[in-house]
C-alpha cells in the first residue's frame, strides 16, 4: 500500500510540475466521491426502499459450520424453520447509506492530467431485511469501506482501503428456527451470534470512464495476515488459526478467500426532462466456493481445488425521476441479499425508490 500511495504522490507532483499556476481547493466534507459507488453492486452504499420477488432461493433454512478441535473437521449442522416465513416469496429492503469524502485535496491546472484530487472516503452501509408484509426483520448487515480515494483529470480513479461485511439475524429467523424434532425449540447448539463476517478485508478499486456515458471499474478483496474475524470458520484459509490450531489446515496455501469483482455502467438522459437512465452489470466472484458442504442434510466440510469461484450477476436499471428520486429495477443471480444466507442460490427482480442527495454538496470548502 505505501508504494501506491508514493505512486499517486509521484503523479500529482508531476502533473503540478507542468505548469507554474494552479488552483487548490480544499473541502472538509463532500458527498461527491472522488471513485463513485459502483451502480449494480448490491453492497453498494445508498439510501433505498426496495421490493424483492424471489424466483428461488427464498430462505427455508439456516446452517451453521462447527469448528472442533485440532483432527476433527469442520461440519454442518442444518437447523429447519418452524413454519414457513410470512410472505414467502417476497420481501423488503431498505438500505441506510451515503459515501462521504472528507479531507478532499483537489488541484486544477493546465494539463490534461487536470485536476487530480485525492482524500479520505468513508461508505457506510446499513441493509435490512424484512417480510413481505414489512413487520418481521429477517436480518440485517453491517458493510463499509473506509481508506484513501485519488482520482486523475475525472477519468481514472482508485480506492485503497479497508472493507467490512458483519451480518445478524432478525426475529422472523430466531423463532422459527426448529430441530425437526422438538418444533417450535431451539436447539442448544444454535449458535444466536453467528455471523457471516469479513473483518476488514484489504481493498482496491480502479475504476475508469472514457467517456462521459462510460464507465468501467474492478475491485479486488483479500483477508490479511492480522484479520481480526474470518467467518464461517469453514472459508478461512489454513494460516487461520484458533486456540494455537489451524482451522483448516489441509486447504492449500493458493486459497486465500478472495473476492473480485467487475463490471460496467451506461448512462444517458432519454428523458432529459427527468435526468438520467443508467444501466449497469457487476459480477462478483468468491474463491469460497471452492469450499463443499452439504446444505441439504449437513456432513463434514471438504475443499475442492479444481472447483470453480462462486460467481452471481446483477443487472440494474435506474431512472431519475428529476432531483433527489430514482426509480429502480433490478434482476440479481447469486447470493442471498443477506450476507449470513450465504449458502442460498437465489434470483429475484426488485423495485424501488432511491433517494439521491445532491452529490454537488460540499462544505467548509478553502480554495486559492
């Protein structure tokens, strides 16, 4: 990270060395990010109220993964729901979210490089989940990112951070939950607090628009050496370890829990009397998928070197609906929409609204 950081100074420098007279501006605060939120990315931080109609993969079930001790593998345990979910087929979103750029350094001169700009961006993100009818709460997760943006002449910029995702049950899981055995029970195995954390992946985003229609961008996510949590205990790579053990010590050393992502956003004002119409495409691909367990009865949990990432695709389509509202449409393929559902193979179509706040915001700004 520091010889990026070292890059991105030999840059700037260089590009105020061309010319004698430039202008500096300095904003405290701004809701304009220098590397914007990618469009279809269904982590992204915003503020929305959504309709989600499930084609499959609505949630029936929770696993959880058991860590034993040093000879004894990881397995499985299924716990069924007591009922099925109000609802099912559908439910409600609603995301709590903003990027906000603080301590942005921009410096305009005569080059094509023109401005560069550089600061400290924070994204955070609540996302809950309820029940079509919008009383229980299935579940929420926790998701941002924090670190350092840089951005050259509005055309390429790159983020360097750290990101988080923490997910939590809600009511309409925990009394459903059953053995099989003793409905309506919970069985004292069940684990309240279990999570699907990443705690904090290292980041890097490069994002790039040719034209002013165009953009396309790439991230890629790894844990570090000093992860503070890694869960399920089933994705953590072999250096992972708990009470002086590896977790996983038989994973190979090529196997690292990574996730990528891509993708590309067009936009243009077809109805220019409203604003713009964005379509987007984001592709995420985690290297847990490499990690087999059975999701159906529960078992032992194995690692496959020769299987593919999970992949999943969301294509989204967005309409201004003039300042500060957007209508949404959305069709996602792959993971549930709440990280601890992990193991669900899910599709659904959403609707909704999206609430745009002017993006121009800046304040406390010192300029020369």
């Amino acid at each position: 990270m520091k010889k990026i950081i070292i890059v991105m100074l030999v840059i700037l420098f260089a590009g105020l060395s061309l010319s004698a007279d430039f202008d500096y501006q300095l904003d405290l605060i701004s809701l304009d990010p220098l590397h914007k939120e990618y469009f279809a990315d269904r982590s992204k931080p915003e503020t929305s109220l959504t309709y989600l109609f499930f084609i499959e993969g609505f949630p029936d079930r929770l696993i959880q993964d058991k860590y034993v001790s040093e000879g004894n593998p990881n397995y499985v345990k299924v716990y069924n729901f007591n009922g099925e979910i109000p609802g099912t087929g559908k439910m409600v979103r609603f995301n709590l979210g903003e990027t906000i750029s603080l301590l942005r350094n921009t410096f305009t001169f005569d080059s094509w490089l023109s401005p560069i700009a550089l600061d400290f961006s924070f994204q955070p993100l609540l996302s809950f989940l309820f029940t079509g009818k919008f009383d229980d709460n299935i579940g929420y997760d926790g998701i941002y990112f924090f670190g350092g943006t840089f951005s050259i002449a509005d055309k390429v910029s790159m983020r360097i951070g750290y990101h988080h995702y923490c997910s939590h049950y809600g009511d309409a899981i925990i009394k459903r939950i059953s053995t099989g055995d003793r409905p309506g029970t919970i069985d004292d195995s069940f684990w309240l607090t279990y999570k699907y954390v990443r705690m904090n992946d290292l980041c890097f985003g490069l994002s790039i628009e040719p034209f002013s229609w165009l953009r396309l961008y790439g991230e890629y996510l790894y844990p570090p050496r000093n992860i503070r949590s890694l869960r399920p205990d089933m994705f953590a790579p072999n250096w992972v370890e708990r009470n002086g053990h590896a977790i996983n010590p038989d994973y190979p050393d090529s196997y690292n829990s990574r996730i990528v992502s891509l993708g590309i956003e067009l936009t243009y004002a077809l109805f220019p009397k409203l604003g713009e119409t964005t379509i987007g495409y984001d592709l995420h691909m985690y290297e847990e998928g490499k990690v087999k367990y059975d999701s159906v009865n529960g078992g032992p949990i194995t690692f496959d070197e020769d299987s593919p990432w999970d992949i999943e695709h969301t294509v989204a389509l967005e309409q201004q609906l003039g300042s500060g509202l957007s209508f949404k449409m959305t069709y996602h393929n792959g993971r549930s929409p709440s990280s601890f559902l992990y193991f669900m193979k899910t599709s659904y179509l959403s609707i909704g609204m999206r609430f745009n706040p002017d993006s121009s915001l800046k304040l406390f700004n010192v300029g020369t």
